[in-house]
C-alpha cells in the first residue's frame, strides 16, 4: 500500500515509522511507556485493527503494533516468507534489532498463531501470550485437505489477487466481508478494511499467508511448550469456533480461557473495553516466568 496516500488517514498515523530488517521494509506503530507489549494482526488485517484497543492500554504499557509482511504498509520482501514459522523467526530479528523485550504478545485469530510461535524464540522469560479468536485449529474433514490445495493453487495463479480486489473493494462487498466474521463495525472501521481489500500487494500477501501456512508443527508442540497465556474467545464468531479457544486451553496447562458473549471474530474492535479489560486484569495478576 502507498503510505503517502494513506498517511493522512491512517490511525494512529503519528506513531507510525518505518523500519528495514531483512528480508521486509516493517511498518511499525509505537505508544506509550512501560512494560512492552507486542500486538500482531490477523490475516488480511493491518494496524488498523487495534485501532480502538491501543489507547486503552497505553496508560499502563508500551505497546508496538506491525504489519505482518506484505500486508498493510509492509514492505514485502520474499515471497516464500509468508509462512508461519518464517514469520515468526523474522519478527524475532525485528524484536532483536529493535531491542524489543515484550512483556506479552496478543495476537488476533491468525496473529494469536504467530505469538504462540513466535513467544519461545525471544529467550526467556518466554513473554505472555493472549490470543483473541485464535486461529489455533485446522479445518476438519475434507475441508482441511482442499482448502490449503485451494489457497496454495490461488497463491500461485497470477492475476488472482487483481481480480478480488476488483470484487471485493465497493463498500457493500467490505461490509459482507466484515459480517460473514459475525462482527458488526462502524462505517469508518469498513472504510479501513476497504482500503486494504483494494490494493494488489496486500491481498497477494495474504493469500500467499494462507497458501504457507501450517500449524501443525506448533499445535504438536503447544501442550509441553511450557507457555502462559491467555485466550479470549467471542460466542458469535463465525470464522473460528469459540470451542477452538476452549480446547486449546483445556490441552495447554498454562493457558486461561475467557469467553465474550454475542461478540465475532473482530470482537476486539466491536468491543475494545470488554476486550482491553481482560487483558490488563491477566496481565495485572501474572508475569513471565
């Protein structure tokens, strides 16, 4: 995305900069003072989605928000680093170059995956984690073999992206988009979401993202990780089950579960207070170990 045409726009636009760790040009939002928090987007999203969610935690933390490589304002810079593990080894350089030491790291829906991979390579004490809607399952059936063969077929089709964003960019498509998730935004929240939907590079990003994704190896390894969290999980979301959020906990011995009722995927965004006190009443009662 063109920063310069968005710039004057964007939220929290004044935090923003810009930052080269290879092999991606990051762009970057930083508030506040305190302990660091460590905020990472789901698929398809930006920094944008924390909009409402940052200042209700800047009084008490410093909190740093990116976007996740091609999507947003990031520069991609290769295109076999969308995956999950690599993703999470090149936010691990960022951390490491930028001498961030997070405290915790919340992650919505796909975001929550890349914090629970992403948490053991920044040494310990491995930070908290907190996922919102994580994305921590697999589709089941025959669903979980055709939709990476799809996603995978898709990725490598050239024209596909131009051809959602052609489809997909008029607010009524962003609205349909946005409610299939269960969520119900404002105006303003979809006119984000329609930017991003619109341009090329992010929506190749993110379908190269789904395309590379696996969890298996990180949901083998969760339950004997040895990781704290948290996971907060909305009734009414549409794209991943709140039962997902409930298993999980149920396998990782240091992980809670909240639950949010009548609230869907962007939950945080619909409801940014429930969300935010959540994790600052977890965050007030533990630490890393």
């Amino acid at each position: 995305m063109d920063w310069t045409r968005h710039k004057g726009d964007w939220p929290h636009a004044k935090t923003s900069r810009f930052v080269l760790s290879k092999p991606h040009r990051w762009h970057v939002q930083e508030a506040g003072t305190g302990p660091l928090l460590l905020l990472l987007h789901g698929a398809g999203g930006a920094t944008q989605s924390f909009r409402h969610l940052v200042p209700l935690l800047t009084p008490s933390y410093r909190v740093v928000t990116l976007d996740l490589p091609g999507q947003g304002f990031t520069r991609l810079g290769a295109q076999a680093r969308c995956g999950l593990e690599a993703m999470s080894e090149d936010i691990a350089a960022l951390c490491k170059q930028e001498g961030w030491q997070p405290h915790a790291i919340m992650g919505h829906s796909a975001g929550a995956a890349i914090a629970f991979d992403l948490a053991p390579r920044l040494g310990r004490p491995a930070p908290l984690v907190i996922g919102v809607n994580a994305a921590l399952s697999n589709f089941k059936g025959v669903a979980g073999v055709l939709f990476p063969l799809m996603a995978k077929a898709l990725a490598m089709m050239p024209g596909v992206a131009g051809l959602f964003t052609a489809s997909n960019s008029n607010p009524r498509s962003v609205q349909r988009l946005i409610d299939g998730t269960g969520s119900r935004l404002t105006p303003d929240d979809l006119r984000h979401y329609g930017a991003l939907v619109s341009d090329r590079g992010h929506v190749n990003a993110t379908l190269q993202m789904m395309a590379q994704w696996d969890l298996e190896p990180l949901l083998r390894r969760l339950p004997q990780s040895g990781l704290r969290g948290l996971l907060i999980a909305a009734t009414a979301d549409r794209a991943v089950p709140a039962a997902v959020s409930r298993d999980m906990a149920a396998q990782v011995p240091g992980l809670n579960y909240a639950e949010l009722p009548d609230l869907g995927h962007l939950a945080h965004e619909e409801a940014p207070q429930a969300v935010a006190a959540l994790i600052l009443d977890y965050l007030a009662e533990n630490t890393p170990l």
